[in-house]
C-alpha cells in the first residue's frame, strides 16, 4: 500500500512538473530576416562626401551656371604648444606634395559650400 502511494505520488509530481514546464516555457521572439546592407549602400552612395562632385544645380539662388570645382582645403591651425608627435608631423607636411583636395560649387566668382 505504502509503495502503491509512492507510484501515486510519483506520477502526479511527474505529470505536475510536465504540466507548469508547459505554462511556463518561454518562446523566443521571431528571428528577423538579415539586413542587405549592400542596397543601402547603393542607393545611398551619392549622397556620401568622397571623389564624386556633388550636385550645384539651385543651390547658388538665380545666378545662373552653377558648377561644381576642385579646390585645395584650408590648413587647420593647431595650437601654440607643441609636443613631440606634432613635432614630427609637421616635419612631414613640410616635404609631402599631398595638397587634399574638396568639392566647392562655384556660381561666377562666388565660391561655397554644397
């Protein structure tokens, strides 16, 4: 009898535990389909800063011929104190022929920004 109320007990703790393992399972949520970064990049390449001129049309008002022009950009100035690295950096602007250049819009002799 007592053995008999063991298998009792046994197979309702078994089916209890089945039964909470059901209510409480947690579901994870719906995997995503991966991003195709490589049409983003696509579709938004021309609006990225880089060798490409940019786009001068009405951007200068009603000047009329708007065009897009190379220029050499502005040496940054640093600041008066000077430390070891800078030091060796400026050596090396010094005999470098790298003159960086960027895209301006020119409109007659009005040269700005795009």
């Amino acid at each position: 009898m007592v053995s008999q109320r063991h298998l009792h007990f046994s197979i309702y703790f078994l089916l209890l535990a089945i039964n909470l393992r059901s209510i409480f399972h947690a579901e994870g949520r719906k995997l995503t389909q991966p991003t195709d970064f490589s049409s983003t990049i696509k579709r938004n390449w021309p609006e990225q800063i880089g060798s490409r001129p940019p786009r001068c049309e009405r951007r200068c008002g009603g000047c009329g011929q708007c065009e897009a022009i190379q220029v050499p950009t502005s040496p940054q100035i640093k600041s008066g104190i000077k430390n070891s690295i800078t030091a060796v950096d400026d050596d090396d602007d010094d005999e470098s022929n790298y003159k960086p250049l960027s895209w301006k819009c020119k409109c007659g002799n009005i040269i700005f920004n795009p």
